[in-house]
C-alpha cells in the first residue's frame, strides 16, 4: 500500500514539470514581446534568455527529482 | 513492467527504457567499475569524433577553409565569444575547460540520436560528474580569485540589511543546490526525449496508425536534435555564468 501511495505522491509532484512550463513559456513569451518591439537589441540578450529558461526550469527539475525519489527511493 | 504491458495484450513490442540499459560490450558477466561497457564505446566514440573534427579538420590551416575546417572554427568562434560575453576578459583562461565540455556534451547528444546508438548523457551518472566537476573547480577558482572575499556571493548588499540573513540562507541553499539542476536538467532532457521517440516507434507495431506513427517520429527526431544542441549550449552557458559569480562574486 505505501509504495502505491508513492506512486501517487510521485504523480502529483509531476505537476511541477507543468507549473515549470509555464514559467518557462513566460519567459520566452515576454522575450519575444520585447524582441518584436526593438528587433536590434534582440540578438544580443538570446544568452540572459536561455538563462532565464534555465533557472525556471530548475524548479520544474526539483518537481521531477522529487518524482523519482518517490519512484525509486521511498 | 515490460512484462506487464505484453501480459495486458499492449501493442509495445518492447519498452522504451530499454535503451539507457548499460551492458558489457563483451561478454554478459555483471557491470563492474573497469568493465568496458557501451558507454564506454559511445564516450570513446564522441572523444574519437571531436579529435577527427578539431585536429584534423583544423590541419590544413586554409586561408580560405574547407567544410570541415569551417565547422571547427565556427564552433570555436561560438564557444569564445560566449565565454568572453558572459564572463568577461578575465574568464577567458578557463576557455578551453569550457569548450572541452561543449563539444563533449553536444557530441554525445548528438551520437545518441544514431539509431541503434546509445545516449551516453541520458544518465545523471555521466552529467552528474560533469556538472560536480564544474561546481568543485568553480567553488575552488572562487576561493583562490577572492580569497574569504567570495563568501560575499551570499551577503547580497543590495538587500535592506534585515533581509539579508534570510537572503543569505537562500543564497547558500540555491548555491548547492546548483549541480543537481545542472546535471539532471541535461539527463532529463535526453532521456525523456528518447524515450519519447522510442513511444512512438513502438506504436509503428500497429498497422492501423503506423503511418501516423512514422510521421510522429520524424516530428519528435527534430525536435530532439534542436533539444540536443539547446541542452549543450545550456549546460555550457551555466558554466559560464556560475564562473562568472566566482570571478565576480560581488552583486
């Protein structure tokens, strides 16, 4: 029975993958906004963009680390 | 679970895990720490394909260069101008650590999209290492550029100073934290990408929505070779800015 409420617990914490796609989605989305608005300044602010990308899906990677450890270590 | 998808009459003729399982290249004895395994084939591999581009692509030194010589300094050129971008003038000596891992990561990526290949970056095994080898020499250049000096990298100044304990337990919490996102963000990627691809392969098994399911294989292939250079380009850009914190640890 615990490893099945693990199972569960490891679902539910899946979801931050998703909350993570949306933070992800906001920053590209804004990026592009402000791309679309002064196209020159653009191409040299692609590398501040995939940071931003990373560090918010680090939190959706924690989401997915907590999911594995329910999984495989509990 | 293999087993169970076949016994619930799945139409899976094989599981889309079974590619990331490490074997011995010769014989079926149990994987031990010397065992030449097929990661060890595909790490040799990658290292066998970055020599054949950089060295020899690179040794004829043209004036006016050929493919292979084009691809090499291009990958160059790309490499330097973001360590020199992100870190500044100073973080240019620590390049070729930095262009090492690039091309070590976005090579194994890529041999891992041969089919039949193995993905030797879908395991946090092998990112795991990457990722702690950075952390470590990163703490290490910290210490020796700044001296005691580094542990400002915590003490944010620019916080009102009762925020700033709070601040500091946050910082040091995000600081170690650091090789895990950097390591598992890179095996995620590639192993959920795979096996995605391997999904959709198994359903080709089914003659009523092969056609559909060839199609969604080509989608997601490209999809994993543009994931496969962002997650290269990722990791090694992480370096660079957690590089920079160390040469620069005042905010």
């Amino acid at each position: 029975m615990e490893g099945e409420l693990a199972h569960i617990g490891a679902g539910i914490a899946a979801l931050g993958s998703g909350a993570a796609a949306i933070g992800v989605g906001t920053v590209a989305g804004n990026f592009l906004a402000g791309a679309l608005r002064n196209p020159s300044a653009a191409g040299g602010q692609t590398a501040t963009l995939f940071i931003g990308i990373a560090f918010a899906e680090a939190l959706g990677i924690f989401a997915f680390l907590v999911a594995l450890l329910l999984m495989f270590a509990v | 679970m293999a087993d169970d998808a076949k016994a619930e009459g799945s139409a899976l003729e094989f599981h889309p895990m079974d590619q990331f399982v490490v074997k011995p290249l010769f014989g079926d004895g149990d994987v031990g720490l010397f065992t030449i395994t097929n990661v060890t084939l595909w790490m040799a591999l990658a290292v066998v394909a970055i020599t054949a581009l950089m060295v020899l692509g690179t040794r004829g030194r043209a004036i006016i260069p050929n493919r292979s010589q084009s691809i090499a300094e291009l990958a160059y050129g790309f490499v330097y101008k973001m360590v020199e971008d992100v870190t500044g003038k100073d973080g240019v000596v620590y390049f070729p650590y930095i262009m090492t891992l690039f091309l070590f990561i976005i090579f194994a990526n890529f041999l891992g999209l041969v089919p039949m290949a193995f993905t030797t970056t879908s395991h946090i095994a092998v990112t795991a290492v990457l990722a702690m080898a950075v952390f470590l020499s990163v703490t290490i250049i910290g210490f020796v550029k700044n001296g005691p000096g580094f542990l400002k990298l915590f003490w944010v100044d620019a916080a009102p100073l009762p925020l700033r304990p709070i601040l500091a337990v946050i910082e040091v919490i995000s600081y170690f934290v650091r090789p895990v996102s950097h390591s598992i963000r890179l095996a995620g990627n590639m192993m959920a990408g795979h096996a995605v691809v391997k999904v959709f392969a198994g359903f080709a098994a089914v003659a009523a929505i092969s056609p559909l399911s060839v199609l969604a294989v080509t989608a997601v292939y490209g999809l994993e070779v543009l994931v496969s250079a962002i997650q290269a380009y990722v990791f090694t850009i992480l370096t660079c800015v957690y590089l920079r914190d160390a040469l620069h640890p005042h905010h």
